[in-house]
C-alpha cells in the first residue's frame, strides 16, 4: 500500500513538473493566465485583464514596480539570494516577508502555484522562478507579471485593467506619481486603492518616488525601456 501511495505520488510530482515545462513554453508566445484568473472563471467571478505588451506600459509604472518589488531584478537568476537571507534573518518565520520574492519568484507562483506563505509553496515557487529565468529573457518575466499580478478587489488583472480602474487612462499613459500609486498598491489590491489613497499608501508612494529617482533606471536597465 505505501509503495502504491509512493508511486502515485511519483507520478503525480512528474505531470506536474511535465505540464510547467510545457506551460512555461507556451507562455514564452502566447499571453498566459493566473491560477487565480482560473480560479475566478471557474468559481463564476469577474476577470477583468487586457494583455499589454510591455512597450505597451508606461516605463513610470515599470520602474516603480521593478524598485518597489525586486530592485535587484538585472542582476540575479530568479532568486536574490542575498534578500532572501536577510529576510529569513529578520522575519518571525520563513519567507514571510514579501522583500524575499522575487518578480521571477512572484510570477512563479500567480502562474503555477497557490497564495499563501506555506514553507512548501516557496520550496516549489524557487526552482520554477529558476526556469523561467533561464526559459525567458527578463522583458518576458517582467511583462507577464504586469499582466498577470491581481491588482484590484473585482477581479482586476494587470497594468491595463488597474490602469483604467484608478486613473479612467491606458498604461501606456501612466505619470510617475500614478505609477508609483499602483506599485503600492500590490501587496494588498484588496485593501489599498490608488484611486483614493489612504495615509498607508501615500507614504508607500512617497517612498517609491524617492527610491526611483534615486535608482535613476539603474534596477531597469536590462530591460531596455524607453524614456
């Protein structure tokens, strides 16, 4: 019985890994859906989410995001293992701070995993987050994440839909301090609203400015953005 449950097990592990290396090709062409998208069309809820290619999004709303959320983004392989350290260092328990996710790691997750801060999740999220740098080129990595990461209460989808919800704009037209409104608002798309900003979001924003101006497109520059 144990060697049956072993077996099952097995074969279940090695379809999973099967179908993200398929996925993971297919997404590299094709625009790729969130596990939470899924989840929301399954369960009869609204999915609001219109693809923009990256050169399509303000490069006020990339830096913001890049700054905001993995300002190493160019210059490691997926995981920052020198944030993750410190993180793990400073948090109660493992992982538990967002500092430690990378944007490879966080796309990981929305496209092939679960939320949550499970120590199993993360063991799985890493070499994904892995792959897809070694399978994408980082525009690719960045660019399916603004499209893909929640980033409302009604079931809004990515840089456009977020866009559009707060601002009644494209992305393409985003200022600094919008853009800088919108990356604030990720951790928690249920609780903060770029459209009327509360005290928390302001000086997240406040913050996310100055960092950007002072990073001057330095955690960008390998994406090759135009300004």
């Amino acid at each position: 019985m144990i060697a049956r449950i072993f077996s099952v097990l097995f074969k279940l592990a090695l379809a999973y890994v099967l179908a993200v290396l398929l996925l993971v090709t297919l997404y590299a062409y094709v625009p790729p859906v969130s596990t939470l998208m899924i989840w929301r069309w399954v369960t009869g809820q609204q999915v609001t989410r219109n693809w923009r290619p990256l050169e399509a999004i303000s490069p006020n709303l990339v830096n913001a995001v890049v700054v905001s959320e993995d300002s190493r983004l160019c210059f490691h392989s997926g995981i920052d293992w020198r944030e993750l350290k410190d993180a793990m260092r400073e948090a109660d328990e493992p992982f538990e701070a967002r500092g430690a996710s990378t944007i490879a790691m966080q796309t990981a997750k929305n496209l092939f995993l679960w939320p949550g801060r499970q120590f199993i999740r993360k063991a799985i999220e890493m070499p994904i987050a892995m792959y897809l740098t070694l399978a994408w080129p980082k525009q690719r990595i960045v660019e399916v994440y603004l499209n893909i990461a929640e980033w409302g209460p009604d079931g809004e989808f990515g840089a456009e839909a977020a866009a559009r919800r707060a601002f009644n704009r494209t992305a393409r037209d985003l200022g600094m301090e919008e853009a800088s409104l919108l990356a604030g608002t990720l951790p928690s798309p249920h609780l903060r609203n770029p459209a009327r900003p509360g005290p928390v979001l302001r000086r997240v924003t406040v913050r996310n400015l100055a960092a950007v101006q002072q990073d001057g497109g330095l955690s960008t520059q390998c994406l090759g953005l135009r300004r």
